[in-house]
C-alpha cells in the first residue's frame, strides 16, 4: 500500500506538468476576443499568437529526448518548470502600449512590440510543455509496474484534462467577475494594478493565473528521485535500487534490477539504434499514432472552444460556458480510459474511441451545415471519445514501445509529430473556418480521422501487462 502511494504520489508530481500543459492551451481560449480587439488581430495574426506555444512546444520536443536521456528525467523536468514559470510570468506581464499608463511596469514603444513580446513569453511556455510532455509520461511509465502501468500514466492525460477543465472555468470567472467592463481601457481612471490585470486588460489576469500552479510544480520537483531506470542504464545502480524497494519491495526490484541490467547491456542508444530494424514498426507507430490523433482536430476545438461554439450559440458568456461543459466531459471521460484500460486494453479502447470521433465529427459538420443550436451535442460526443481514446492512450502507448536508452530521444520525435501536427491544425483553424466555413472544417476534420482507424487495425498490437522490457523482446521477435 505504501509503495502504491509512493508511486502515485511521484506521478502527481510529473503530472503537473501535464496539467499545466492542459492550462495552457485551454486558458488562451478565453482571452482571444480580447487580445483580437487589444492589438488589433486579423484572423491569421490570432491564429499565429494563439499557435505560438505550440510552435514552442515543437521546440521543446526536439531538445528533450537529448536532455533526457543525457541528463536525467527529474533535471529535464525541472527545466521545462522553470520555463513555465517564466512564461507565465512574462505573458501577464507584457508591455502596455495604449491606455491608462500609470500602472503598468514597462511600456513598449508600439503595438508590433508588445505583441512580439508576448509571443516569445508563449514560445518560451511552450519549450516547458514541449519538455513535459516528453519527459513526464516516461517518467511515469519507468517508475511503475506492468500491471497498473497504463492506469497510472493515464493519470498525466487526466492532469491535462483538468488542467483544460480549470482553465475554462477560471476564464469564465474572470469574465463574469469583470461584467461588462472587461476589456475596456477608459483613459481618466486611473485603475489599481488588480483593476488593470482582470478588468482593463483582462486577458493579462486569465494568462498570469498559471503562474501559481507552474512554481509549485518546480517546488515538487526538487523532492522527487530520479528514474531508476535511466540511473541503471547510466551505471548508477545504487541510487536505483533504493527507488526500486520503495516502488515494488526488496524481491522484486532485484528480479527487476536484473532484467533491466541485461537488456540496458544489448542496448547502443542514440538515433544508430533508434534505426535498428526491430524498431521500424514501433518507431512508425510512434510518430502515425500522435500524428492522427491532433489530425482530428482536438488542439483547435481546445484552443478555439469559445470561439468555435459562438457561431451556433450568439451569446459570449453562454460560449464560454459551453466551454466548461467541453472541458468538463473531457476530465469525466478520462476517468473512462483510467478504469478499462487495463481491462480492455489499450488496442480496443483506441479504435472504439476513433470510430466514436469519426462519427461526432461528422455529425458537427452536418449540424453547422444546417445552423442547427445542437452543435454542442456531437461535439462533446467528440471531445468524449477523444478523451478515453486518443487523449491518454496514444501518451501511454508512445512512453512504453521504446528501449530504455533511447526511450527519451524516440518519445520526443512522437511527441514532435503530435506538436507539429497540433501546430498547424491550430495556426489553420480561423482561417479555415473564414474560408470553408465551420462545416467544411469539421468535416475535413472527419476525413482525417480514417486514415487513423485502418492503421491502428492493422499495426498497433496490445501492450497491456507486459513489463518494458518484455515489449523490447516482442520487437524482436517478430518479422517487420
């Protein structure tokens, strides 16, 4: 029981990072509007402000499998937290340019500037979530065992689902607390500096909100050990070992210990082995599975909720309120992949819960091709399906599919193609909605998600209950 909390605990940890990541790219949603009107944003600039995390996450993808692998996961999470922190940080605190200028504590010289500014604040934020979203599911996945191995990384998802559910609740406070005020610059008043953040310039009070949650997570981060995988494949054996008792008791972590030290031994590491033909159908696996899953376009229905449920609904604080269901639906239906995914495994939920997404997304654009209200309906069944299939399982899948030295460069190349992937499916989605229409888009959406359903039948075998290093020896033995 003990162990089972030491564990568990761990992965709360690492998984705020996850929830951060979550934040992140849900809080932005609530501030387009507002930063649109504040800087005078056509559709393509707000697509590019709102996309340019993602950009940074891109980014953080290509530098964490060198830093993980090299340096440790605990370090390499530390460093994405200090990024967040900065981030979120620099973001609220951008330079003012127009209005009331008693208050704010550094001035740009025009708008170009203040605008560049925040999205390098949003670049930087996006190479933590890029690191995070490498380094945190292996860490996760290497410190548990097989038997409750996809239940426990499935808990990273969650933290991102609820991250995304806080976000939009919190802007949906914000706003309602700011009434009609928000967003208007008078030029007399001279506004307090909490006045200024959540009412004048409210956008600054929804983004600075994540500040709080990015520092506890560097705090946590301190305390926590380092994988004892990463310290047996880098000679480091007697620190591993200690984590290993605490995690599965003195007889199993020595059974463990070996095992690891004599696949770590067959290992070479680096892109030579990442090449190696036992890892061509894992390594397809690992860039296709991330790669369809935003294709289906969850990262611009996350970023863009409000705005993509305030065409069918012409009310601003019912559309945000949507947007909490949205979020809400997302946490409660991860619970669904916790529960079952080592029941059903991780195969069976994937194709269920892209078949589900095909058919939502489908009925979305059937719906806004006939300016029906019911929008909102397939578009939770979306966001549902997506949340007990693609939303955990393609973080579990990608994290355990891979040899323990180059665990960390194989994960961040998937992670790369999900981000990439993510990037231009956000950049894309204002414009897409001005030039195709709403319907189009999700019905583009829908076409993309087929591809995904023949390959997963036909590629991705099931990995339920198999320890890391038995996965390693299956590549092996079979023929690709």
């Amino acid at each position: 029981m003990k162990s089972s909390f030491y564990v568990i605990s761990l992965s709360f940890i690492a998984s705020l990072g996850g929830f951060i990541f979550g934040y992140d790219t849900a809080i932005i949603s609530g501030c387009n509007s507002f930063l649109q009107t504040h800087f005078n944003l056509n559709s393509a600039m707000l697509g590019w402000v709102v996309s340019s995390a993602l950009l940074g996450t891109i980014l953080g993808c290509v530098i964490s499998g060198v830093i993980t692998d090299r340096f440790g996961r605990k370090r390499a999470l530390i460093l994405a937290a200090l990024l967040l922190s900065i981030s979120a940080l620099g973001s609220m605190l951008t330079p003012q340019f127009q209005g009331n200028l008693d208050n704010p504590l550094w001035i740009a010289t025009d708008m170009d500037t203040a605008f560049n500014m925040l999205v390098i604040a949003r670049v930087i934020g996006g190479i933590g979530v890029g690191i995070t979203s490498v380094v945190a599911p292996i860490y996760i996945s290497e410190l548990t065992l097989p038997e409750s191995r996809g239940k426990i990384v499935s808990i990273y998802q969650l933290s991102i689902t609820l991250g995304i559910l806080l976000a939009f609740l919190i802007d949906w406070i914000v706003l309602h607390g700011a009434g009609d005020a928000a967003g208007v610059i008078t030029q007399n008043a001279s506004p307090n500096f909490l006045e200024w953040l959540f009412v004048q310039e409210i956008w600054r009070g929804m983004l600075g909100t994540e500040i709080p949650v990015a520092l506890l997570f560097f705090i946590l981060l301190l305390f926590t050990p380092e994988s004892p995988r990463w310290l047996v494949a880098n000679n480091r054996e007697n620190e591993a070992i200690g984590t290993m008792v605490r995690i599965a008791g003195k007889e199993q972590a020595e059974v463990q210990l070996k095992e690891i030290r004599e696949m770590v031994k067959e290992e070479k590491g680096g892109f030579r082995e990442l090449f190696s033909p036992f890892l061509r159908r894992p390594f397809l696996i690992g860039i296709l599975l991330p790669m369809f899953s935003h294709l289906s376009g969850i990262a611009a229905i996350m970023y863009f909720a409000p705005y993509i449920i305030n065409e069918s609904i012409a009310s601003v604080e019912s559309s945000f309120l949507g947007a909490v269901l949205v979020g809400l639906v997302n946490s409660v239906f991860t619970f669904v992949a916790i529960y079952y995914i080592e029941r059903y495994g991780r195969r069976k939920l994937l194709l269920i819960g892209v078949v589900g997404a095909f058919i939502s997304l489908t009925g979305v654009g059937i719906l806004f091709a006939l300016d029906s209200t019911l929008i909102i309906i397939p578009l939770l069944c979306y966001v549902a399906s997506f949340a007990f299939s693609y939303g955990p399982i393609v973080w579990v899948i990608i994290s355990e599919i891979f040899p323990t030295r180059i665990r960390g460069l194989a994960v961040s190349i998937g992670s790369f193609s999900l981000m990439v992937t993510g990037f231009f499916i956000t950049l894309t989605n204002p414009l897409l909605i001005e030039s195709i229409m709403p319907s189009g888009t999700f019905f583009l959406y829908a076409g993309l998600t087929l591809p995904a359903i023949w390959f997963i039948w036909k590629y991705v075998p099931e990995t339920k209950g198999k320890t890391l290093e038995e996965i390693e020896k299956y590549w092996k033995s079979i023929k690709n």
